[in-house]
C-alpha cells in the first residue's frame, strides 16, 4: 500500500477572494476537500500555516492584526485545499466594514458543501472567547469536525500550558470526539505532528478515497 499522506510543504497560493461569490467563480466547483482555519484577528492564523506548510511567505502576517481581511485559498493537490478565513473580533475597522468580513466568513462556512474541517485558532492565554464558541458550535451542529488549535504556547511554561490545554478540553468535553484540542506554537513548532496527522486524516475522507481508487482502475 502506497503513503497516502499529504505533503503540506507542497502547498501552493491558488486565490484570494472578498467573499464566496467571487470564490466560486474562479474554483473548479464546490468539489474535493476544503480544510478552513478561522479565529481572531490577533490569534496567529497565518503564522500557524506558515509553520505547518514549512514556507515563510505562503500566509501573509503582518504585525497589525486584522489587515488580511480575504478568503485566501491554497491549493495542496487537484482534490484538497487549505482555506485562511478573514480574522474576526479585534481589528479597529469601521462597523460597516467589520460586518462585510463577518458576513464574508458567516456565507462560506454555511455554504461551502466541502469543507471538511475547521481549525479555529485561539491565543492560549485567551481560548474560548464568545466568537470562538459560536464557531465551534456551528461546526459541531453542522457534523464538521474542529481542531481547537491553542497558539503561541511558547509564550506559558510548561506547566500552565497543560494546565490551559486540560481546561479547555474539559469545557468542551460535551462535544466528544467531533473537538480536539492541541498546544501549538508557530514559533518553535510545538505540536506540529498531532496537528499534521489530524490535518491528513481529514484529508482522506471515505468517499475521496473511494472515489480515487475507483478512478485509478479504470
């Protein structure tokens, strides 16, 4: 049997897009696989992919947090692709503005048929804010899995930073196996592994595989 793991130093920028309509107009179709990462404006979204990718550039950071307000859409293979959802809850924008982001990221999470996971990126020292819980919620409601990625813990000692990890698993234990919950730290590349395995394996959805194999017969 062949590796089926994804390599994600093989990502590749693909499009940015202010809102789902202009997304579908340049993706071939709502089709393959699409794993989302959201989170607050000031939570390490790009520094994250950066990491995980192994490229310096692939995500653009900046040091005024809520500047990357698009969709931006990184393509790892013909069938899957990572998605960099527009930040939310911190950047000082006029209202008007911050509910064109919200409602950017609110059409593509609630329209897009292949997602097919949602990382939601929170800061260690500051998990579970009210945007972040609705997020999770939703996905949970809408059979999504979510990884609650808690970054920057190279900024916690050891111990505070397991002490932080237990206590946000055990405030979303009801949701049960639908949530992981991993430390990350973009900086030192803490946790990179768990968060690569879980990435591959929703990578790899039954019917993706079937469909692949199928297709390799014929």
């Amino acid at each position: 049997m062949t590796d089926s793991r994804i390599d994600f130093r093989q990502a590749k920028f693909l499009i940015s897009a202010p809102d789902i309509a202009h997304l579908n107009e340049h993706l071939p179709g709502d089709v393959g696989v699409e794993i989302a990462f959201a989170g607050r404006s000031n939570a390490g979204k790009s520094s994250a992919l950066n990491q995980l990718t192994e490229q310096k550039s692939l995500a653009r950071t900046s040091k005024t947090p809520g500047r990357t307000q698009l969709i931006n859409v990184f393509a790892l293979d013909e069938h899957r692709r990572l998605v960099d959802l527009p930040g939310y809850g911190f950047a000082q924008v006029p209202l008007a503005l911050k509910k064109k982001w919200q409602q950017a990221l609110g059409q593509y999470l609630q329209e897009r048929e292949c997602l097919s996971g949602l990382v939601v990126l929170m800061d260690i020292r500051h998990p579970l804010k009210d945007l972040d819980m609705q997020m999770i919620e939703w996905a949970v409601d809408s059979q999504i899995p979510v990884l609650a990625l808690l970054t920057k813990c190279d900024k916690l000692a050891q111990s505070a930073r397991m002490k932080m990890v237990n206590e946000v698993r055990k405030a979303l234990a009801d949701f049960g196996d639908a949530v992981k919950v991993e430390p990350f730290s973009s900086l030192k590349g803490t946790g990179k592994p768990k968060v690569l395995g879980i990435l591959n394996e929703w990578c790899h959805p039954d019917w993706l595989v079937e469909a692949l194999a199928e297709a390799d017969e014929e």
